[in-house]
C-alpha cells in the first residue's frame, strides 16, 4: 500500500498484494483503491477480518484541508465500497470481525464510531470529560478485544508533574465496559510515548515511557474484565539515565510481551511474562554487538516465543540489520547482526512481517533523494539467518535491483571506536553566491577604511 502520482499531478492509493514462495517474491496487480480526482497521502491499512483489508487515507478533495477517506478491498483486490472510498472520522481503527471496523476519534472525552461491511457508520458513543482531568495527552492505536470489540489506552493528566495512564474496552456495540476506564499507572515524570498490544486472551498489555532524572520503560496487563493484573503502577521494564527512543512491543505468543528499544544509540531487547516477571538479562538483551549506530527497531515474532527485530544501521554507510533472539533470550544469529540491505536514499516505513516458518519478510520504501532507484523494497531472511540473493521491488516495477554497501564519508555520531553516523546534510554552497559573499564584504572593508583615513586626516588638519 502506497500513495503515488504515478504520471499525474495528483498522489493517489495504490495496493499490491505480496507473496513469498521459495524465497521469491510474487505480487499482483496495483488496484487503485479511490477513483475520485484528489490529492491523497497517509494511507494506513488493517485486515477486515475476512481476508481482506480496509485501507484509510488522507483526502484532501474539498479545498485544501484534508478529510479521512476508507475503502474496503476483498482478497483479491476488488473494491467493496464506493469508487470514491467512504467518508469516515479517523483513521484510528480496529477491526471488528465482521468486514467492518470500530474507529477511536478521541480517547477523552470518548468519542467513538461502528463501521458496517458496507462502509456506513452504525453506531456513535460518547462520554464526557473528568471533572479532575487538566489535559489528555496521547492516546494510542486501538487492539481487538478477540470479540469484536476494541481496548484503547491514553494518557491524561492531573497537573504537570502527575501522569495517569487509563484503558478502556468497547464491545461490538459501541458499548463501554470498563466504567469510567482503568487506571493502569501513575507516572511522576512527563509521559508521551504509549504502545498496546493484545494480550490474547480479551485484555492487553499497555507500556509507556517516563522522563524525569531517568527514561524509564513500564508495562501492564489489564484482563478481559478490566482488572490490572501485575505491580500496580506497572512492571519496570528498563530504566536509564539516558533518553530511551522508539520503543516496541508485540506480543511473546505465551500471554506475556516482548519489546525494544533504543538507547544510546544501540538497540536493546526484552522479554516479560504472563505473570509480569523479567525473563532475560535485567538490563536486556543487545541485538547487537557491533559498537555503532543504531536506531528505529521493529519486531515480528519467530512463532517460537521468539523475536525477530530489524533495524537501521549506519555502519559503513546506511543499512538494514537484523537479529533473532530466542525465547531464553540467546541470540540466535552473528553476533554483529545479520545485514539485510543497503540503502542509498533516505529509508521510510520500514517494516517486518513473519514469513510463517520462523524468518521474516523486511519492507521498506526509499525516499525521493535518488528518484533512479525504486521506491518499494521486499527482503527475505529465513530462520538460520540467510537472506535471499536479490533484493525484490514491489513498486514501481517487477525487477531486481541488488545494493552492496558503498564506502562514503559519513561522521561518527558519538564518540566511540568504529562508529559511523548518518550522512551530514548537504551544506554545500552555489559558487557564484559564494563570489557574491566575498566581493560584498571586501567593499564593505573598503568603505571603511577609507572613512577612517578621511577622519584621521580632518583630525590632522
């Protein structure tokens, strides 16, 4: 899924279907999923629930503020829903089993929507706002409840040193389930960074970040029914002096979670049980033993309690690296990491995905700075660690294209031995400007210096 001009003034949403069979890539046809005559961008996707998919996007058809547009597309690519996609609130959704969705367009006060198979909106709720409450902060991406339902988390506060973090549930209905929500910590510091994920028996687990002296990372599982089911202001799972970035989580498969994060510019991995307890090393696990930059780790599970985590590596120039960690937390491939691909533009929405016998499917999409060069890439690593020969386009064309890591001038990004940063930007200067500069400042001189000896002489005489 992708927003392209392809060959007009306007971008649209395209779709393209991607299959791995013995270790190539398949894809289908491009379906244009909105026929209507606009500028598009933002496309986001969740399954429907029957094979198929709901794809939601930002529209800007009506003067130039956008408005949020969805279409329904089955297993083969057809649409389902008006050539020109369904006007819907947000495009925070979640399925809900039946071809349709449960949308969140706010988190507090409550304001949430039911989609239909057909695109219609069915259901609206609404709650009001906590007379306590000075500020809701962030809320995250809603999880099926496993019953057509929706749990959602956010963040609120009380005053500026006093975060609280709150969940709810929906039902298919639109009905609330946990009363007024419940509170699944509180935090001293500011509190921004928020993910959830099913826990896989109708709860979830929620875990945030905390700033203050330190970055700390916490989570919490919350049951089906809406009671808090490990330490009562969350299970520390990491805490640092340093800031703690972009941290994941999915689930371990077992009722527990795995997440990573980064620190120091180095990716960290661990693992947390059903019960709430520590599995791993209590200061994590590094994917990574190479002493480089590393940043924007995501996660797929091995389907063995398991993890699979990818990341961007700036080791002789800018890369693609993974690692596989078991579910004792032993590091299954080289200990540098496994390197997936080289990238020459700037690297955007780099994703992984499971490729269902314990490797991974790693996308990614390079920026616009080299046009030459496709913009979608697929890459296959199976479980040992081995990755396919050729790097595999989706868009724009079915060809191959292979990268091999090119030395460039890069800048280390902290001081450290063997450390590669990203390429500074480009702060080169036309010429004829430069000129322009320098002939300038010399006049400047000039004048002055004659001022000063007209001065000097007046004074003389």
């Amino acid at each position: 899924m992708f927003a392209d001009r392809h060959g007009g003034d306007d971008r649209t949403i395209y779709v393209r279907r991607v299959y791995v069979m013995n270790n190539i890539v398949h894809t289908s046809s491009m379906t244009d999923i909105c026929t209507a005559n606009s500028n598009k961008g933002g496309p986001d996707i969740i399954s429907d629930g029957l094979g198929g998919a709901i794809i939601s996007w930002r529209d800007h058809r009506n003067d130039n503020w956008y408005e949020i547009y969805a279409q329904r597309i089955d297993a083969s690519g057809n649409n389902l829903w008006n050539a020109d996609g369904m006007p819907i609130p947000s495009q925070n959704m979640v399925p809900n089993g039946e071809g349709g969705a449960i949308i969140i367009v706010s988190a507090l006060p409550l304001n949430a929507r039911g989609i239909d198979k057909a695109g219609y909106i069915v259901w609206a709720t609404y709650d009001g706002w906590p007379d306590n409450v000075q500020q809701w902060v962030n809320s995250a991406l809603p999880v099926s409840d496993g019953a057509g339902g929706a749990i959602f988390p956010w963040i609120q506060t009380l005053d500026y040193d006093h975060y609280e973090i709150y969940a709810q549930r929906l039902d298919n209905s639109g009905n609330i389930q946990w009363n007024t929500g419940v509170l699944c910590g509180l935090s001293a510091g500011i509190t921004s960074e928020l993910r959830i994920i099913s826990d896989g028996s109708g709860g979830a687990i929620i875990a945030w970040t905390e700033q203050n002296s330190a970055t700390k990372l916490y989570a919490q599982r919350v049951d089906t029914s809406g009671k808090t089911l490990w330490t009562s202001n969350g299970v520390s799972i990491k805490t640092i002096s340093d800031y703690l970035l972009d941290f994941q989580i999915i689930s371990d498969g077992s009722g527990g979670a795995i997440l990573a994060w980064e620190q120091e510019h180095e990716i960290y991995t661990q693992r947390v049980d059903t019960s709430g307890n520590i599995l791993w090393k209590p200061e994590g696990i590094a994917a990574c033993t190479t002493d480089t930059y590393q940043r924007e780790p995501r996660l797929v599970s091995d389907g063995s309690d398991g993890v699979i985590i990818v990341w961007e590596d700036y080791r002789s120039g800018r890369n693609i690296y993974a690692q596989r960690v078991d579910d004792s937390g032993n590091i299954l491939w080289d200990s540098e990491g496994v390197y997936i691909s080289h990238f020459r533009g700037d690297l955007l929405n780099l994703q992984i995905v499971s490729n269902g016998s314990g490797g991974a499917i790693i996308l990614g999409e390079e920026g616009e700075r080299y046009p030459d060069l496709p913009d979608i890439f697929v890459e296959i690593v199976d479980s040992n660690g081995q990755v396919a020969q050729s790097e595999n386009t989706v868009y724009p064309g079915p060809h191959l294209r292979t990268l091999k890591p090119e030395p460039r001038n890069t800048y280390p990004n902290k001081p450290m031995q063997h450390s590669q940063g990203p390429e500074p930007p480009n702060r080169l200067i036309d010429t004829s400007v430069l000129i322009i500069v320098i002939v300038a400042a010399i006049a400047v001189a000039f004048v002055i210096f004659l001022t000063v000896r007209l001065l000097a002489r007046k004074r003389n005489n």
